[in-house]
C-alpha cells in the first residue's frame, strides 16, 4: 500500500511559478510511474504530467507543455512538478498519483493523494 501527500499549492498571480511535491510512503517509490492530474471546480479531473519509474520518459497535457516540467527524486521518494508561467485557468485541486505497472494519462493509477490547491489569480 502506497500513500501518498501533496504539498506546496497556494494562492498566486497569473505568471508566477509554484512547485508542487508529492512524497511516497509505505511502498518503494521507484517501482512505480507517476502521475499528475488536476480538477477545477464542475470539472471532470484531467490528466497534467506523467513520469516513468525511471524517470527517462516524460509525457505532458498540450495545455502545460513548455510551462510544467514533471520530475522524481528517487532518494526522497518525492515527486515534483514545477509550473511556471502560471494561468488563471490552471486553478485547480492537483492530485498526485501511482501506478506499479506503467505511465499512463489516463486516470486509472492504482494510488492518490488527497489533493492539494493551487488558485491563480488575474
């Protein structure tokens, strides 16, 4: 069993940048992929980053690329995700996902977190 905790949301203007951190407990960060999702309020969640067990592949949302970078430190079990350039539409409740068998951007991982939020303002 794999738990896992978000941190580092808040409240920022448009433009600025926020990293997100999602810590892994209970089970060996390195054996799974990881994944990124976010839903706004009256919207299904959608999926943000994706990053491989080994951290070699990466796969983006065409409304982060270029602004999001998705990364994994496997000696914390943590993962980040860096967003800079933030918009008013990327307000949203972030949540931090596992999966033992393989990077997805569906939202069929095994694991989540509770969430954190991260609210940009204009």
């Amino acid at each position: 069993q794999v738990q896992l905790v978000e941190s580092g949301g808040g409240l920022v203007q448009a433009g600025a940048s926020l990293r997100l951190s999602c810590a892994a407990s209970g089970g060996t960060d390195s054996s799974y992929a990881m994944g990124w999702f976010r839903q706004a309020p009256d919207k299904e969640r959608e999926f943000v980053a994706a990053i491989s067990w080994s951290g070699a592949s990466t796969v983006y949302a065409d409304s982060v690329k270029g602004r999001f970078t998705i990364s994994r430190v496997h000696a914390k079990n943590t993962v980040f995700l860096q967003m800079n350039s933030l918009k008013p539409e990327d307000t949203a409740v972030y949540y931090c996902a596992a999966d033992p068998v393989r990077m997805s951007t569906s939202s069929k991982y095994d694991y989540w977190g509770q969430g954190t939020q991260v609210t940009v303002s204009s």
